[in-house]
C-alpha cells in the first residue's frame, strides 16, 4: 500500500518483495510529480497569462516596440523596414520551424533592386532581429523566452532550391572583395566631381578607411578628440566591440593634415569628416558613387577587406597586433579579412626568402675551369620579384607609425 498527504490511497498485491518496493517507488515518483505540477499551478498563474500573451502579440509590434528601446541598435532598427515587408502578421505563437523556412524561401525571392534579392547572409541576419526582439519582450513581461531556432538546414534548403551557390556544402559564402586595379582611381574621380569641399572630404574619408581598416560607423562618427595631439594613435570608442587604439600610419598622418588645412576647420567641427553625413548616408553615397564609376559588387565594408589585407602585405606588425588594431579577438575573423592575390603572395615570399651562403667550392680539377657564379641576395630578390602591381601594393600598405 502507498499513501500522501492529499492522495488516495494506493494498493497492491504483489507476490515478492521486491514487486511490492518498486510498485511503491513507482507511485512516490507520480506523487512527487504531480504536486510539484500542482505547486507551479498555483504559484504562477501569472505568467502563464504573461506566457499567453507573448504568444499572442503581433511580431511586428514586437517588433516596432523592440526598436524604440535602448538596446536596439542601429544595425536592429536599420533592419526593421526590411522585416516590415516580409514577416506578414504572425503573433509570435505561430513562429514555428515551417514559418521561419517560409520567410527565408520569400525573403531569398524577393527583389529589393531590379535584379536584386536578398543573399542569405542578410536574411540570416534579419531573423537574428527577431529572435533579439523576441527575447526582449519575454523579459519585459519577466518570463522565460520561447525557442526561436534557425537552423542552417534550413537555409541549404532554400539555396538548392533556388540553385543558389554552396561552397562545400556551407551556405555562408566568404566574401573575399578588393580594389582591382584602376577602381581606386575611379572612384577617386567619381568623388572629385561632387562640389565644394564635400567631394575633397569624401576622396580623404575614401582613403581613411582603407589605410585604417575601420568599420564604417567608427570612420563616419570619428570626433577629432579621439586622436592624440601627435596624430600617432586614434582611439576608437567603444561600438560593435571595445574601445580600442589604432596606430596612425604615415598616410593616415598626412590626411588628418590636409584636412587640417582645408576649408573645414577642426576647431569649427567635432567630426572629422562631417560632411559624408551619419554612417546610413554613407554606405548609400558609396553605392552610388561605384554605381557611376562602373564598378561591380563592390560595398563600402569591402574597404575594410583592403585596408586589412595592406597591413599583411605591408609586413610592418604582427597579426596579433592586426587584430588588436581592427578590433577582432579571433585570429579565424582577421583570416577571412585577408584576401591576398598570388603576385602579393608570392612577392611576401620573395620577402622573407632565405638565401643560404655559398658553401666553399672543391678544388677546381683544371685552374682553366672558372667557379660557377653564385648570385647575391639581392639579385636573387629582383629576380623573383618583377611585378610592378604587388611595388605598388606594397607602397601602398600601411607604414610603421
């Protein structure tokens, strides 16, 4: 026989022992169960209405509401108008695997541009906002958020669906974007015909980010308080990551100067280039600048690729100091941002080769037999370096500060 507290009680007739013990440990392990189901009923009533309720509110107000708080980040609200258009009018209750594989077949057809739909890294990064915004209204009705998974079998559906491209089987494609030769000189011209001093500012803003590397809001919003009165460190603040100190190179010198010296005055503005306007401004200035010089899939973040992949060739810093600089705590982050051609490959080679010293030659069998000529080192580095593209990406590269 069994009996609790609250239970009726139980019975058995067992013909051993130790039928008679598990038939009581089986009912102890329900009772135990039950009234701890029981005590939940009765302690939190409250958030079962609250967990109702989260269930039932409409995403996009979610939403809304998410982007209108403090946490939300600029990225978070850049990303709202986006989701607006294609998340329908699901409550958060319905977001179940099927409507999340639903949104990513949709957002992956949908063209924002003629000819342009949405890649699956940025529809990754839209449902990443729905599960921030998710998370934050379940603490603002202080309960436990519910699951929003995405998995990334759901986006190798889509891609073979749509016959998008799989590197060996992953549907995050590296993106590996640099200047080619001659679309730094394009775009040079193409800001050099916007009027009056913003179009000089925006060639020195151009050239800033590739020989820093900085990501765009930290360019864009750069105070010239943030560098030392010997213009040999900036010191970033704190945005995506830490606050950091960036070594200025000799280049990077010699644009704080001129814009010093030009017709917008430091002392008159706290930013340093005030005139390519807030960081959203930018990335659609930049796009249309590439846009008018006939240049091909290039993005304003793909500058940060350039100026990274300088410093390597440059050879002037350790990668751990690369890091330290651009801001990454990962050495497999920084790797993806070096994207070094072959000729830069093989002239980093020809740099650090190692020419062995001639080993004493044997006797000579006849004195006529003059000893073979053994090349110096530095005919031997001309000889393996004769392309003028890597002189001129080298020259290019970042400078010891």
């Amino acid at each position: 026989m069994f009996s609790a507290p609250g239970w009726p009680e139980c019975f058995d007739t067992s013909s051993t022992r130790e039928a008679a013990e598990e038939f009581i440990a089986r009912m102890k392990e329900k009772y135990l169960a039950e009234a701890a189901q029981s005590k939940a009923n009765l302690a939190a009533p409250e958030a079962r209405t609250a967990s109702a309720e989260l269930d039932g509110a409409r995403l996009l107000d979610v939403l809304e509401d998410f982007c209108k708080c403090v946490e939300a980040t600029s990225r978070h609200k850049a990303l709202l108008k986006t989701l607006k258009r294609l998340v329908g009018n699901p409550t958060i209750g319905q977001l179940a695997p099927s409507w999340i594989k639903s949104y990513i077949l949709r957002a992956a057809k949908f063209e924002w541009a003629v000819g342009r739909c949405y890649s699956l890294g940025s529809i990754a990064s839209q449902l990443s906002v729905v599960g921030v915004a998710i998370k934050w209204k379940a603490e603002e009705l202080d309960i436990q958020p519910r699951a929003f998974i995405v998995k990334d079998k759901y986006f190798k559906d889509v891609a073979r669906a749509l016959d998008l491209p799989l590197v060996d089987g992953n549907w995050r494609t590296r993106r590996t974007r640099r200047l080619e030769d001659g679309e730094e000189e394009k775009l040079m011209t193409e800001m050099a015909k916007i009027s009056g001093p913003k179009g000089e500012q925006w060639q020195l803003f151009f050239q800033w980010a590739i020989e820093t590397a900085g990501r765009q809001k930290e360019l864009a919003l750069a105070k010239w308080s943030d560098i030392s009165p010997a213009s040999l460190t900036w010191n970033i603040p704190h945005y995506k990551t830490k606050a950091r100190s960036m070594s200025i190179t000799d280049a990077g010198r010699e644009i704080l100067d001129t814009l010093r010296s030009g017709p917008v005055k430091p002392g008159k503005e706290v930013r340093i280039f005030p005139l390519v306007g807030e960081p959203a401004k930018v990335s659609r200035d930049f796009r249309q600048m590439v846009y008018k010089a006939g240049i091909e899939n290039l993005k304003f973040h793909d500058l940060r690729h350039e100026g990274i992949s300088r410093f390597v060739i440059s050879q002037t810093m350790s990668i751990d100091r690369i890091m330290q600089m651009v801001g990454h705590t990962d050495p497999a982050t920084t790797e993806i941002y070096i994207n070094l051609r072959q000729h830069e490959i093989e002239r980093l080679m020809v740099r650090n080769a190692v020419i062995p010293s001639p080993s004493p030659s044997p006797p000579s069998p006849s004195p006529a037999a003059p000893p073979s000529r053994q090349p110096s080192y530095e005919e031997g580095a001309r000889d393996g370096d004769g392309d003028g593209d890597a002189d001129r990406a080298v020259e290019e590269g970042a400078q010891p500060a």
